[in-house]
C-alpha cells in the first residue's frame, strides 16, 4: 500500500469523526447504528481506496528524459540472484556499490529536500519534494535574471557526498547540478570544493553528457552511452549502482542451470565450484584484483576503434576475461617512454600529476588497483607466500562469522581480520608476535607505531575530502619523498619531526643511506614545510593528519592552531575544510565558527581567532624541539620564517582527479 495515500486516508477517517459524534448523540439507537456503520463504510471505503492507488510513473522504457535500464540478453539482474542467494543480496543491498547511482526517491536522496534555500557565492538554490519526484530551483545558469527549476532524475554517492543531475533536453544526456550535499558535515558544497580543485575551476560543466560518457563506466551495471551524431544520448543500463553481475558476470545461463535443484545440491555436496558463473574468490590471483580493478584503476582505451565500441555497446571486459585484452592501464612507473603514458601525457600533460606522485604512486582515491600492481606482495609470488590481491584485505560480502554491524563492515567492506595485523603476518610469519612486530618497527608494542599499515602504507592519497591509506605496500624513504614530493610514514606520524631525523634513524634501525639534505630538512619540521611550501594535495594531507589520532598521540597538538589557522585561510576548499575538521578536535577550538565557504574576510577572521587563542595559551611546543616548529623559547611563532616559506608555496594549479 502506497505510505502517502495511507496516511491521506487516515487523516479523512478522523476528520469524519464529528459527524460520528453526532450520530452517536442522537436518542434513536437505530440513528446511533447507522451513523456507526456508515463511519465505518467510509472509512473502510477510503482504505480501500489507498490500497488500489498507486502513483502515476511511466513504464522504464517510456522515460526519455535519463539513462534507462534496460534488460540484455544473457543477464539476468540483482532482482532474480536475490531469489536464491538472500544473504548475499542482503549485504550487497547495504554495501555503497549497490547505492553508487540511484533513482532519486525518499529513501535515496540524502540531502534535505523540504525547499529551504541555500546561498554559496552568492548563488541561491534549494531542493524540493513536490508529488514523490524532487526539483532543483536555482539562479539561471546562463546569468541571467530569474530563477529555473530542474528535476532531478538520478543520484551519485551515499556515503560521503551525493550529485544530483538532470536532464539537458537532449536525449537520455544528464548534466550535473554544481552543488553536492556532503552528508558527514550535513551541508551542500560547491564542485570546486567537493573536489580538491582550484577555485573557480570545477570538473563539470552546464553541457551535461559527464555521466553517459565517463561516470557510468563504473557506477552502473553493463552501461552503453549510446551517443549520437546530433550530441544526444540514448544511454542504457542493466542496473544503476553496481550490482551482482559487475563482479560476477553475466548471470542468465546460471540460473537456468540451477533450475534443476538436484544439480545444486549436488554441487553444495562435493564442495565443487559452479563454472555457470563466475567467482571471484576462485580465479587465480591476477584475475581476481582485476574484478576490482576494472573499476578501481586509471585506464585510458586502447585505440579509437575500441572507444567507439564502447561507446555504442559498453565495455567488453567481463569478470573472468583478461583485463589487458580491453583497456590499457595508465602506469605512470613506467616512464613517458611506455606507448600508454604517452599517449595521455599527449592528450593532457598534466593527467600524470592529477593522478601519481613523480614516482607512479598512486595519490587519488578509488584507483587502488594501479597502488597494487606496483606492490611487492602483488609482484613477488611464492611457495610460502601467494600473491597479495584485492581480496587478501576486502570481503565484498560480510562474512556469518563477523561480528561487526553491517554499517561497520560496509565502510569499507574490510575483512574482520583486516582491522588489526593478521592479514600481514599471514605472509610475513616472521612478525607474528607481538614482540615480534615491536622489535621491527622500533616502537612499543601494541603502539600505532608497530601497526603494518601504518609503515607500509600510510595515507599518501587523498579524496573524498580525506587522507587515504595508499595501495602500494613500500616502506619509508626519505630520499623518495625528497624525490616525489610524497610524505613519508613517519613524518606523517611524528609531525613534529624534520626529516634529518627521520634519515638519523631509519640509517641507524634499517641501514638505509642518508640523502644529502637542505639546512630546512634538518631544521624545520616536514609537515610544516609541507604545510606552508608545499601544492594544494600536500597541505591537504598535512591537514587531515594534525586531526589523527595517532599522529596526534606521537607528535601534540598544542604547536599545530597556527599551522591550522593558516590552511584555514587555503585558497582550495578541499584544504579549507579538512583543516577545519582537525583544528575542531582540539578542545579548545571544538565551538569554532567558521565556514569554510564564508566570503574570504569571514574566513580570515576565524583563522585570526585560532591564531589569537592559541597565543593566549601557548605551551612552548609542549615540551617539544620548539625550533623544528619554528618557535622561540618562549612558544612564540617565528612569523618572519612563516613569510619565508610562504613565499616559497608551490602554486602550480593542481586537480586530484578522484
């Protein structure tokens, strides 16, 4: 029964009930049972009514104004694997794959949709619930006066941040609306500073088409763009989000296998693997990551021939098939010379910075893929230790033995025995005990510094407004961070720490060689160098890492309000906000009002605030090396080296292209 017509007809069968008193008052019984009945004739009329309603849509193949779904032969959907495997399809249905593109109804739309208005640079617009569909009112995007109103036909992102898009009048071509609701912070954020980009260069643009042609390829099921030569789509999908069948391949012909329930018993009964369908947890290592990785990695396609199959019929690659034999995966280790480099260094020469570090690391989110190829746990296979693959940490559905909530293992879809050191020493026999691991990393046992991950691979990529871990397992290097600009484990730790003394102790513990050092590595701290000198994706890391706890636990936090107080004044967003959240955790800064979106002498002000509080009660570097924080003995700042590394910053425009 529709919940909104129920609803309509309760409140019509209370507001009868006047005429029911009236009834019961009357001296006649037989006045008094009819105005009984009759009450309830009418009652059990309008619920009648509520449950024969049903709102007016259009068959899915008559909407034209959006990318549809439509069925394709050999698939079968998420709707029918649903029958058999309900657990599975439980999990799924909790997991941000299954949510990644949506319709928009009440249960998809994050953002608040009651019409309140919102103002971000001026530009007013707000999102309204009108008849069960939902309508964008905003200024005229073509400058001039007025307002427009525009409907919103499908949503991207549940966890972090959600898009709204909607029609371009031509074809199924959507454009997206320049403002994402960030459902952490509860509030809407312009593109340019949903995304670390430089301000007033946003990714999208009012022509539309961004997802038919390029986000569908991942956040929806077997998509076909289907552009035509007027510049209008017809674009179709199996299924928005990402379903079943991305993982496991078409689906159709296992479920007329397994028609027969004598054939699925007997292959439950020798514990044999349906060969009707693919899983992933069966193929050889290689195949298995790149399941993953054809989503989850940089890609450029082969030649114009396979960009216009794809274009017309969707991606070929099926779960299974070798990845390599349909796209050309971006490794920027490789060097200009590799023919793929190449060619998308010729396209647009700065897509290499937007997406690695110098060396090839990966320093976007959601490429994890590439991060792996370049690990040596991937690399390095042998008797005694597999190949690492994506599945070595991540289960894509929860486990019956795991103890976590279902919003706890969908974060990020994590084995249970990820969430500590097990999945490491499962290769690494030798670091088993806890002594073991102590001994290793130097650090006291049961300390953030013997955690693997935390060496091994600390958070050097950054998106979704926040610091990742990175992908590829590698072990700190100074020299490669003078090299790559790339900060190192350590320093990302110990914040307050140059890297001289990062070099002094990893030559002392590891024998690895000192580099030669500038007089500002061995005197002033690398996180604060990387704050004030370093490019827009550098001063986000720093920012978000003056907010972790274990940085925080090793290095203080009473030296950082400045520091902070100047990235609040950053001219990306991205950075803005990520130094926002991490000067909150600070006591004494967790009721500062500051809007990171404000006009820039609203934001000026806070960071003087933070300033100004943090010199009324200075600690003189908590105890700590006060001239590597560039402090006096007094606690106080030395404004004049500030300038000088300012001035130094690194102001190329940079787009981490997540």
């Amino acid at each position: 029964m529709n919940p909104e017509a129920l609803a309509t007809s309760a409140l019509l069968a209370l507001g009868l009930l006047p005429i029911l008193a009236l009834g019961l008052s009357a001296r006649s019984r037989t006045a008094r049972r009819v105005a009984v009945a009759a009450w309830l004739a009418a009652s059990a009329a309008l619920f009648a009514l509520a449950g024969w309603y049903r709102p007016v849509t259009l068959p899915e193949s008559r909407v034209a104004e959006r990318p549809i779904r439509a069925a394709e032969e050999g698939f079968a959907t998420s709707d029918t694997c649903r029958e058999c495997h309900p657990r599975q399809d439980a999990t799924w249905r909790r997991s941000y794959h299954r949510t990644m593109t949506q319709t928009p109804s009440a249960e998809s739309v994050r953002a608040p949709a009651d019409g309140r208005e919102t103002e971000i640079d001026g530009q007013r617009f707000s999102l309204r619930r009108r008849d069960g569909e939902y309508f964008m009112t905003s200024q005229d995007p073509g400058g001039t006066e007025g307002t427009v109103e525009r409907k919103v036909v499908l949503t991207t992102g549940s966890h972090h941040q959600q898009a709204y898009w909607f029609p371009t009048g031509n074809g199924r071509k959507i454009s997206v609306f320049h403002y994402f609701y960030q459902i952490e912070e509860s509030r809407w954020l312009s593109v340019d500073s949903a995304f670390l980009s430089p301000p007033g260069m946003p990714q999208f643009t009012l022509g539309g088409g961004e997802w038919n042609f390029t986000c569908n390829r991942c956040h929806a099921t077997r998509s076909k763009p289907r552009l035509e030569e007027s510049g209008a789509a017809d674009t179709h999908v199996l299924e928005f989000g990402i379903s079943c069948e991305s993982c496991h391949g078409a689906g159709a012909a296992h479920v007329e296998a397994n028609q027969d329930p004598r054939r699925r018993y007997a292959l439950h009964a020798g514990g044999e693997h349906d060969a009707t369908i693919v899983n992933p947890t069966t193929l050889d290592p290689r195949r298995a990551s790149q399941v993953c990785g054809q989503c989850h990695g940089v890609f450029a396609d082969k030649d114009q021939d396979a960009l216009l199959k794809w274009a017309e019929e969707g991606l070929s690659y099926r779960p299974g098939d070798e990845l390599t034999d349909s796209r050309a995966i971006v490794r920027y280790s490789l060097g200009p010379e590799d023919p793929t480099v190449a060619a998308v260094l010729a396209r647009e020469p700065m897509a290499m910075r937007n997406k690695f570090w110098s060396d090839g690391m990966v320093r976007i989110s959601g490429r994890e893929y590439n991060g792996l190829l370049e690990s040596p746990c991937y690399v390095k296979e042998s008797a005694t230790r597999p190949r690492m693959t994506c599945m070595s940490c991540h289960r894509l559905h929860k486990a019956d033995d795991d103890p976590r909530s279902l919003d706890a293992w969908a974060d990020d879809q994590l084995n249970a025995s990820a969430e500590g050191d097990a999945n490491c020493v499962q290769c690494h026999h030798e670091y088993d005990a806890d002594a073991a691991r102590a001994a290793h990393s130097h650090h006291g046992p049961g300390s953030a510094g013997t955690r693997c991950v935390n060496c091994h691979m600390p958070h050097t990529t950054y998106g979704l407004l926040k610091a990742e871990r990175s992908h590829t397992i590698d072990s700190p290097d100074v020299r490669r961070a003078l090299e790559t600009g790339r900060p190192n484990a350590c320093n990302l730790c110990h914040l307050d720490r140059t890297l001289g003394w990062t070099a002094k102790y990893l030559k002392e513990w590891y024998g690895m060689e000192s580099p030669a050092l500038e007089e500002d590595d061995t005197a002033i701290a690398a996180a604060v160098l990387w704050a004030l000198k370093g490019d827009a994706g550098q001063r986000a890391l720093v920012a978000w890492h003056m907010g972790w706890p274990p940085a925080i636990e090793a290095s203080g936090a009473g030296w950082m309000p400045p520091y902070l107080s100047q990235l609040l004044r950053d001219e990306y967003g991205a950075v803005r906000l990520t130094a926002y959240r991490s000067i909150r955790t600070q006591p004494d800064y967790a009721d500062l009002k500051y809007d990171f979106l404000a006009p820039r002498a609203s934001r000026a002000e806070a960071a003087r605030r933070v300033y100004a509080i943090w010199a009324g009660r200075r600690r003189a570097g908590d105890g700590r090396d006060g001239r590597a924080l560039l402090l006096d003995e007094g606690g106080n700042l030395n404004t004049e080296l500030v300038r000088r590394l300012l001035s130094r910053r690194d102001m190329r425009p940079i787009y981490l292209n997540e």
